[in-house]
C-alpha cells in the first residue's frame, strides 16, 4: 500500500487563485516527519517544509501555509494568491522513526496560467 | 557552501554499455540517498548510505545496478550493462541523519543526472 498518496495528478489555475495540494499519509508509528518538496521545470528538487507528529500547529510562510491533521493523516498544502512561479511539481514525503528513509507521494503537477 | 553535486548532468549511452554516475554530497552529511524518477514509477529509492555502509539497497531494480561509497565525498551508481529501460533521471541527495535516531532532518537534492540508453 502507498505510504503517501497525492490524489491530485494534476492542477491547472489561473494567476491569482488560491490552490491546495492534498496529501495523505499512512503509518503506525506515533512518531514521524512529512516533508514538502517543490520541483520547478529545471529539475531540482527543493525543500520547502518539514513537520513532526507531535506539532499539529498549521504553518503559514508568506503566500504558502500547510495544515497538518492527524485526525485524516493528512499534511495539505495550500498557496494563496498563485503566481506563474508556482508552476512545478509538488511532492509529499513521510519520514517514520526508523532512519532517514523518505516515502515520495507521486507528485502534484501545478500550472499556473497567466 | 556547495550544494549536492551530480556529473555528469546528461548522459546519452548505447544499449550495453557501462553508465557510471557520480556525486558528491554535501561535506558533513553522513547519509547520502541515491534515487531514480521516471514518469511511470515517480520517485524511488534505490540506495542509501550511512557513514559510507549501504544500509538498505533493496530498491535497486537488478544485479545490473551497483552502488559505492568509497568515501564520505564521493559515491557512484553504475549500471552495467545498461538497457533502455534504464533511461531516467538519477538524483542523488545527502543529509545528516542519524542511523537509528528520529529521522527529522530534510535531505538536500542535487540536479540529477538525465540518462538515455538508446
């Protein structure tokens, strides 16, 4: 079974529409870390946020904020205001207490139209 | 501060040859991550290593695929003889986890490499 599901293959919006990103995660242990990565056209995968199990507190960094929920295991992720430079691959990643091993979502393909 | 460093960037090879890619990761992280994205299979682990030992390679697809860390700056994944199938591209990435401790630290991506087998 996936560890990490992103349902959402791909999402298409117009500048300036608020857009979320789903993600959902499974595991049995009570500690964990979900991880968000951006992948713009060039290639590169960059990180853009990390949480632990044990801080459900939502996130907001400027035009992006997360919310994380236990109660649904899911780690959404939400741009407000999109713009052309959103327009890449987002991926979800779980990280359960065992070492560094990452388990990838299939990724979000967001277009951003102007 | 470098960041994960990956050679070649492209690589365009005939069916049956040697592949060799390479990386350097990130000086002072100890875990260095070596994985392959295709449309079909998204991103997979293929390898990773702890303080330069292979601790879980079970995600390398056959015995044509083979992974070194010879030191804590280097690594290589070679592909041997290589297929067509094979054409992906290949990340590497490093952190500095710690093996057996709350994994909480971010793993830091280099470029890739852009295989062709033709």
């Amino acid at each position: 079974a996936q560890k990490v599901t992103q349902a959402q293959t791909e999402i298409s919006v117009v500048e300036k529409e608020d857009v979320t990103l789903d993600c959902v995660y499974e595991t049995r242990d009570t500690t964990y870390y979900l991880f968000w990565y951006k992948q713009p056209p060039s290639g590169e995968l960059v990180f853009l946020i990390r949480r632990n199990s044990f801080d459900e507190q939502n996130e907001i960094s400027g035009r992006y904020s997360w919310n994380f929920q236990k109660s649904t295991s899911s780690f959404n992720f939400t741009i407000t205001a999109s713009q052309v430079v959103d327009s890449a691959v987002y991926f979800c990643a779980l990280s359960e207490n065992n070492f560094n091993k990452f388990y990838f979502g299939s990724g979000t393909k967001l277009n951003v139209k102007p | 501060d470098a960041g994960v460093i990956q050679s070649p960037r492209h690589e365009v090879t005939e069916m049956g040859q040697e592949v060799t890619l390479r990386c350097k990761p990130i000086s002072g992280h100890n875990s260095l991550f070596w994985y392959r994205q295709t449309m079909m299979r998204g991103l997979e682990l293929l390898i990773y290593f702890n303080n330069n030992v292979p601790i879980d390679d079970s995600g390398m697809p056959e015995d044509r695929f083979s992974a070194k860390m010879p030191n804590a700056s280097f690594s290589t994944l070679k592909i041997q003889p290589s297929e067509p199938r094979d054409s992906a591209v290949y990340f590497c990435a490093s952190s500095d986890a710690v093996l057996g401790a709350p994994s909480y630290n971010e793993q830091f991506f280099g470029p890739g490499t852009r295989l062709t087998v033709l």
